[in-house]
C-alpha cells in the first residue's frame, strides 16, 4: 500500500504532494497558499514570519548591549554607539515592510542582527 504525502498550506488547504508545485525552501512555509496544483507565499504572512525571526534573533544583542549600557554607565564612558546599536536592533523588525517580493524580503536582512538565515 502506497503512502501519500499531503501538503497543507495555511489555510489548512491540502493537496497530495505529489502532484503540487513547491516553492524551492522552506524559509516561509507558514505562510504557504494552495492555488489549484501550486504553492505560493503569501507576503503579509511571510513578512510576519520575517519580522518575528528578527525579533527572536535580537532578544541575546539587546542583552549583550544592556550590560555594556550599564558597564557604560559605572564608568562614565561614552554610551551613543550603545544607543544607537540598540535603538537599530528596535526597529530592525521593520526591515522588510517595503519588499514587494519574496526575494526581496530575504534581501531585507538588517546588518545589525548578524547573518541572514536566508542567505
């Protein structure tokens, strides 16, 4: 007896995997959408998983930043390179507001949460 694979998308859609066109990775697969044979990302749910990656990746560099803050402080040194570095880890999650394409949205990777897991 043959064992059949099914792809749900996130709607809670299926279709055989076998006979369905998928996206080359994985990276979005929350926000995948069953149209006919094919799967595609939808944007607003792929720039939700976006930003929530970023969030996860920037909870230890805001920690690392809050105890040189304070470091900062104890000795009187110069604290606006802390600042700023924690202030673009804040709005980092709106990275990819503007991409209009799934590529583009990889591409939206700040600098400041270190490198991209969609590379």
């Amino acid at each position: 007896m043959a064992v059949t694979t099914y792809i749900v998308d996130k709607d809670g859609n299926q279709i055989d995997a076998a006979t369905a066109t998928v996206p080359i990775n994985r990276d979005f697969r929350g926000a995948w959408l069953l149209s006919g044979t094919v799967i595609s990302e939808d944007l607003t749910v792929a720039k939700e998983i976006f930003a929530n990656k970023i969030r996860e990746v920037r909870v230890p560099l805001l920690a690392v930043l809050d105890a040189d803050y304070m470091k900062a402080l104890e000795s009187n040194a110069d604290t606006t390179q802390i600042i700023a570095d924690k202030q673009a880890l804040r709005d980092a999650p709106t990275a990819g507001n503007s991409a209009t394409t799934i590529a583009e949205l990889k591409a939206a990777w700040p600098n400041c949460c270190g490198d991209s897991p969609y590379a």
